[in-house]
C-alpha cells in the first residue's frame, strides 16, 4: 500500500513521492545531503552511507495524511 509525501527541492518546487511500509523508496539528489527534516514520526529517513547523495525513506506505519520531507543539499 502506497502513501502520499511532499518532498521540497532547492527550487521551492514541491513533488509527489509515494512511499510505503513494505518498500524502501530512494531519492537520488546532485549533490550530498547536509540535513534532512520531516514533519512526522510516521516517516523513516535515511541518509545513505556510502553514498551521501541518496536519501532512504520509508514508512512506520499506515498513514493516509500529507506530510514533508525538507533536504538541504
């Protein structure tokens, strides 16, 4: 089952994801990622080692609200 998240890039565009709690959705940015914020618990993100330029999210649980994920690259 697939969930809604806005994620906002550097152009203050913002874009669709869908992640869930059986996958692991990978984000692929131009450069490395100095922080990452979201705007709730039911979100896991990780910044991927080995590779600073791609964040890992993931859902905790079950949620049907939009939520954000803001990436300082």
């Amino acid at each position: 089952m697939a969930f809604l998240i806005t994620q906002n890039v550097a152009a203050q565009e913002c874009d669709t994801v869908k992640i869930s709690t059986y996958a692991t959705t990978h984000i692929r940015f131009a450069s490395d990622i100095k922080y990452v914020d979201i705007s709730s618990k039911v979100i896991a993100a990780k910044i991927v080692d080995g590779g600073r330029d791609i964040l890992a999210l993931k859902a905790r649980e079950s949620f049907d609200h939009t939520t954000s994920v803001s990436c300082l690259e």
